[in-house]
C-alpha cells in the first residue's frame, strides 16, 4: 500500500505537486524575487528601454533624484574645498603671525634706525594682516560647520531613502517582468500556472504599494532641501 501511494503521487505532473509539497513556498516565492530582481538590475545596467508608460510615471521621481545628485555631488565638493581654505588660512595666519614678531624684533634691535623702522612697519602690518586672517578663517569654519550639519542631516538621513526608493523600483519592475512572464505561460488546464500568477501579482501590488510610500517619502524629503539651506545658511 505505502508503495503504491508514493507511486501514485510521484507519476508524471504529479510528481510537481508531490515535490512542492516537501518545498517551504515562502523560499520559493523569495528565490523567484530574487531572480527577476536581479534579472532587472542587469537590464537596468545593460541600459534596456523600459515601457515608456513605465517611465512617465517615474518622470517625477528621475527629477527628484536628479536634483538630489546634484546638491549631494556640489555640497560635498564645496565641504571639501571649503575645509582646504580654512587650512589653508590657518596656515597662512601662523606664519604672518610669527614673521610678523621676528620682524618687529628684528626691527627694535637693528643699528641702522631707517632698516629697523621699515622692518617694524612691515612686521605690524603682518601681525594686522594676520588677525584679519584669523577672523576670516573663523567666519569659514563657522560656514564650514553649518555645511557639515547639512550634509550628514539633511543629505545623510536622505541617501538611506533615495537608495531604498531606487531599490525597490528594481524589485517593482523586476516582479512585472516575472507577471508578465507568468500570463504568457497561463494555462488554466496547466496544474499551477494559476497560483504561479497569482504569486506574482501579489508580489507586483505589493512592491507597488511599498514604492508608492518610498517615492512619496523621497519627494518630501528632496523638497526640504531648499528651506532647510536657507535656515541653516542665510
């Protein structure tokens, strides 16, 4: 009897039935995911035209992360320059500030009156020049920490966003092709092919809810750049 049970259930297209049986369905359904996430990702690197209704959808969010490209790519640019400027009028202050003294010293002890009087006029306009350095230099570092808090608030708490949002329309567009896919080999005469579809399109209405939300997320977040500058800058 136990033989020929397995029998029964093992022989031709039972033999799926019987396999998918012994197979966690949630393993499954996740390695499908998987596939024709990564399957999307490649088209998307091999640069494959998308459905041009896919795209008008997604013309806002393009726009959005186009303009998030560019201030994240300018402001850290502008942090990097700016922190090479307060260096280098760091060092620029230091060294006037000290010729400035050796001058003046050099100047009170020098035997010729006309040399020391030039070299004590030209060490205090040093230690002159080298205190407005100083305050310029303060004026540039409090720039630069204003800069700094941008970055890692603003850009830093919006990079996570932007690269889930990016994430998860490949897995959006990676579960259509797999619908898609699905709905060509739909057979209602075929054991499966209607749960299979099934599976697929619960994948694509809830990639497509999670996107929604994520887009939703990336717009407002990118549109606080603009007040968030003018608070922090001017």
């Amino acid at each position: 009897m136990a033989s020929q049970f397995y029998e029964r259930n093992t022989s031709g297209m039972n033999a799926d039935r019987f396999m998918a049986r012994l197979t966690d369905e949630s393993t499954v359904n996740t390695m499908q995911r998987h596939y024709w996430t990564a399957r999307q990702f490649i088209r998307t690197k091999l640069g494959k035209k998308e459905d041009e209704h896919l795209e008008a959808s997604d013309i806002e969010l393009d726009t959005c992360l186009n303009l998030y490209r560019s201030v994240h790519g300018t402001s850290f640019q502008l942090l990097n320059n700016v922190d090479n400027y307060a260096n280098f009028l760091l060092d620029e202050t230091l060294v006037q500030n000290v010729l400035g003294k050796y001058l003046k010293e050099k100047g009170k002890i020098d035997k010729t009156v006309a040399v020391g009087r030039i070299l004590i006029a030209v060490g205090r306009a040093l230690l002159f020049s080298s205190h407005r350095l100083n305050a310029a230099r303060i004026g540039v570092s409090t720039f630069y920490n204003k800069l700094s808090v941008f970055v890692e608030r603003a850009i830093g708490d919006c990079s996570q966003t932007i690269e889930a949002v990016q994430m998860c329309r490949t897995e959006y567009r990676g579960s259509l092709l797999w619908m898609k896919k699905t709905s060509e080999e739909l057979d209602p005469e075929v054991d499966g092919s209607m749960e299979k579809f099934r599976e697929a399109q619960t994948t694509v209405k809830s990639n497509k809810e999670r996107l929604d939300r994520l887009k939703t997320d990336t717009l407002q977040k990118v549109n606080l750049f603009i007040p968030f500058i003018y608070t922090t800058f001017l």
